[in-house]
C-alpha cells in the first residue's frame, strides 16, 4: 500500500516527458483542424469543380492537308461546360512530320500524317486531336510540264519559251503526241548497260535543280537523274547547286543562314523564264519522292555541307531510305570525306568519287570504300579522261562514268568502257541506239 504513491508518481513523470516530447506534433495537429474548420467550405467546392469541369474540348480543324513548309493556327473551337478551360497542352506523335508550338502553330516539315493533340492541364482525359497529312505538290509540277515544240533530245536546244497567248492553242495537241511519242519511245530506248545521268534536270528548257525540270528528265527520257544537295539553316536540305541563292532564284543571301521558310518564299523559275515563275526551291525528300514515283535514279551529289558534319550525312541517308529509296540512289561528291561517311551508315550505298582527273590516289581513295554489298565507282571531268586513266581503271576493276558531255559526237567517240554520261540535254542511250538503227 505505501507503494502507490510512489508509482503514480513514476506514472505522472513518464506521462509528462512523452507529452513534452510530443507537443510539436501535438500543436501541429490542432493547428490544422482549426484551418480546417475555419476555411469556407465554398473554397473546396469551386476547385473541386474546377477539376472536373473540362470534360470536353473541340479544335477549329479536325483534318487538315499541307505542304512542306506551310503552317496553320490550331485552336480551341468548344469546351464542354463552357468557359471551363484554362490552358492546353500541345504535342505532335511525329515531329518529323509536323511540329507544334506552345500556342497550337502546326508547321509540316516531312512528308507522312501526323496527329496534333491538344490536352487539358487540368483534365488530362479531355483531349483534341487533329490530323494533319503533309503532301508535296509534285503531281502538280508533272501535270505542268510540256515539251516545246522542235525539242529533239539528241541535239543540245537553246529555245525561247516566251510563249506567244495567241498560239498557244493551236500547239497545245501538237505538244501532247509529242510527249506521247517520246513517253512511247522510252520502253525502246531503255538501255541497262550505260546510265543517262540528267545534269540537275533537264535545265537547258526548265530552271535548274526544280520538280518542273527533273520531271521533264523523265518525260524526255533520261532514267537517272543529278541533283546537288545544301541545308538552310534550321537543318532542312534542299535542291540547289550554288552556295547562295543569288544566282537562280529572285532573292540574295547564303543558303545555309537562311530558314526553310524563307528560302521557300523566293521564285526560283523567272530567272530561267516566264513559264516558270514561282516555282520553289524543292526539298530533298520532295525530289526523292519524284524519283521514286517516275522511276528515276536519283544521283546525289553532296556539295555544300559542313565538312564533318556526320549529323547531316546520317540525315540525308534516313530520308533515303524513308522513302523507300534505299538501294535505288547513287551518292557523288568531290569530297571523299562525305563519301566515307555515307558508307558509314549504309554500306550497301553505290558510291561514286567525282573528281576533274584520274590519278593513282583518287583510285585507292574510292576503293577503300568498297565493301561486300555496294559498289563504287570514278566519276571523271570527260574531256581529261585518257586512255592511260580507262587502262588504270580496268585494272583496279572500277567503273568509269564521266561528266559533263553535250555534242553528240563526243558521245559517239566516248571509250566504250564508260557506263554512265551525264549531260544536261543528252540522253546517250537514245543516242547509241539511235547510231547503230539509223
């Protein structure tokens, strides 16, 4: 019995160390009770409905269809309830198709269908999308192009294609089984055992590095077809030769330190004629998708990119084989550098060393890139090629192309172990045949 005192005593002290130890805690607790009770319930209500007002969004386009290049303004058209939404968030499931802004700005950079989703922040169930189909406008191009009249692809042409309103058409059916005739004479003249390399289309009547002129290539025979290869600035490589744009388009400045869209916007087609004004610059991608749907052989010489820049050569390589033209194009350069590193990602790529004349070196350089599945080849200046340099090629077991031939009578006299001629108006094999059938 005197025991109790004490343990109540015992009992009281622990009580008190555990509350003081926990009195933070404690105070805590009933500080958030009384927040609790003392904010409106009204506060929780609204946020509560805010959550789950946006339900559903609507966009002021559902579909829409673009070239490469073009941009549109997407928009919230409708939210269900109304005046429920705050902000969206924009994404695109393939950016390299179309890309998309913070403020819903659709710009188509590739060819294909991609789809622009706009999503609540604050709902992420309530969502949008659009789908959005990049094109080219190459049918287009091809369904423009006609052949003047007189033009005879076995001579070179210098014609005047200021078209007279007045006469137009009375020619216009005289142009058609033109173009008839030679679309039937291309099944003929079809020769595997030499290439007709068109020299950046067929620019002696279209303006250069164009669709209007590498669809003409086509229609006037050519199976190959060569194009020079830059990028504008924010990465895009188009169609051109020269480093500027002064020389075939109505603008000035340096290709590389302009954007897609501004070097979209210049005429690249009055310079050469009337017939051509407004005609843009093309895409890569654009030119390799005419290649493919007129079954040319696209030769693509790689001039006026960075020295090592390996980014660029890898792009270049992925949109070949993006549009199913792996195995179907012929790399060029006068750079081995950039020869190399297309090997480097496809080495079943057919590779050909441009050069102005045939040494020992140029021969081991080109051959080092020989690999199992490709095949390489020298591509040489025609007017300094020797009979010394076609023996020095026959040893190595290399072929031998050669650039730029526009008389016939060269043609005829060319070594027969020349495979491939390019020519800016020339097709050889319509040539050859024509020699031996006459």
């Amino acid at each position: 019995m005197n025991d109790a005192p004490k343990k109540w005593c015992i009992v009281q002290q622990v009580g008190g160390n555990m509350i003081e130890k926990n009195m933070k805690k404690i105070i805590g607790i009933l500080l958030i009770i009384v927040l609790v009770l003392c904010t409106p319930a009204s506060v929780y209500h609204v946020e509560a409905k805010t959550l789950k007002r946006t339900k559903k969004i609507t966009l002021n386009k559902k579909t829409s269809e673009l070239e490469i290049g073009q941009r549109i303004k997407l928009k919230v058209k409708k939210v269900k309830p109304a005046k429920s939404l705050k902000k969206v968030k924009w994404k695109s499931n393939k950016p390299n198709v179309a890309i998309v802004s913070k403020k819903g700005i659709v710009k188509a950079v590739g060819i294909g269908t991609a789809k622009i989703t706009a999503t609540s922040v604050s709902n992420k169930k309530a969502k949008a999308v659009c789908k959005i189909k990049v094109k080219s406008s190459i049918n287009e191009k091809i369904n423009k192009v006609s052949i003047p009249q007189n033009t005879n692809v076995n001579q070179g042409i210098n014609l005047n294609l200021n078209n007279n309103k007045s006469n137009s058409t009375n020619t216009k059916n005289n142009q058609t089984k033109q173009e008839q005739n030679n679309e039937d004479k291309n099944e003929f003249y079809n020769n595997p055992n030499i290439n007709s390399i068109n020299h950046r289309g067929y620019n002696n009547i279209a303006p250069e590095n164009t669709l209007a002129a590498f669809a003409m290539s086509k229609k006037l025979g050519f199976s190959c077809v060569e194009t020079d290869i830059a990028f504008t600035s924010d990465g895009v490589p188009v169609c051109i030769h020269d480093g500027t744009v002064d020389r075939t388009s109505n603008g000035t400045g340096i290709v590389s330190e302009m954007t897609f869209d501004e070097i979209r916007q210049l005429d690249f087609g009055s310079w050469k004629s009337p017939n051509y004004a407004g005609e843009k610059i093309p895409s890569f991608e654009e030119f390799l998708i005419l290649c493919r749907d007129l079954v040319l052989h696209p030769y693509i010489e790689i001039k006026n990119i960075d020295e090592d820049s390996t980014e660029q050569i890898e792009n270049l390589v992925y949109l070949v084989k993006k549009c199913g033209m792996k195995g179907k194009v012929t790399w060029i350069s006068f750079n081995i550098n950039h020869l190399q590193n297309v090997n480097n990602f496809d080495e079943s790529a057919r590779l050909g060393y441009v050069v102005s004349q045939i040494t020992d070196e140029s021969i081991s350089q080109i051959n080092e890139l020989k690999t199992n599945s490709n095949e390489v080849f020298i591509d040489a200046q025609y007017d300094k090629v020797t009979n010394e340099n076609i023996q020095q090629c026959i040893d190595a077991d290399l072929p031998l192309e050669v650039w730029v031939v526009n008389e016939v009578e060269i043609i005829l006299a060319l070594d027969p172990y020349i495979t491939g001629i390019t020519s800016d108006s020339l097709v050889a094999e319509r040539i050859l045949i024509d020699n031996i059938t006459k």
